[in-house]
C-alpha cells in the first residue's frame, strides 16, 4: 500500500465536499492539517488525482503527491501523527 498526500484548495461556498471526504475516509485516512489529508492506497498518486477529480468542482485546485518510504517530521503530536506512526513508523526523523 501507498501513502498518498493530498492538499486542496476548495472553493465550493460552505465547502461541502461529502464525496470527497468518504473517499478520503474510506482510504484510511488521516487530516493532518486544514487542506491536508494521508491516505493509504494501492493506487498511483495519478489515478487518486483522477478519481478526485471527479468528486469536486472544477475551479478547485489539489496536490497529490506518493509519500511512500519518504522521511517525514512535526512539531505536533494528535491522532494524525499517531496514525503517521503508525503507518509511516520507519520515515519519521
């Protein structure tokens, strides 16, 4: 499995994405920060791009990056960095 990195800008007024949050959800996922999500998944950062894609607006804008083996460090620990750990415990530095 992957480690995928998505950070958004979303425009949608209210920013109400419920398809985009069950999928991000449904691929194990963590909400480290405001426009950021990790997922786990055995899909390519660009199939993830794509299935996104089809979930928000076209003005929106997102970033996916495959963050799988790679070093990773922060200044703040919740229950996303106890899922990093959990999931990425060997990259952490």
């Amino acid at each position: 499995m992957r480690t995928i990195q998505i950070s958004y800008d979303l425009t949608a007024p209210g920013g109400d994405y419920p398809e985009l949050l069950a999928y991000l959800r449904a691929h194990q996922g963590t909400k480290p920060l405001s426009s950021t999500w990790f997922i786990k998944s055995a899909r390519t950062a660009r199939q993830v791009r794509d299935d996104i894609a089809a979930l928000i607006e076209d003005e929106d804008e997102f970033l996916v990056i495959d963050v799988t083996g790679r070093e990773w460090a922060t200044t703040f620990e919740d229950c996303a960095t106890d899922w990093m750990l959990s999931r990425m415990p060997s990259q952490r530095v």
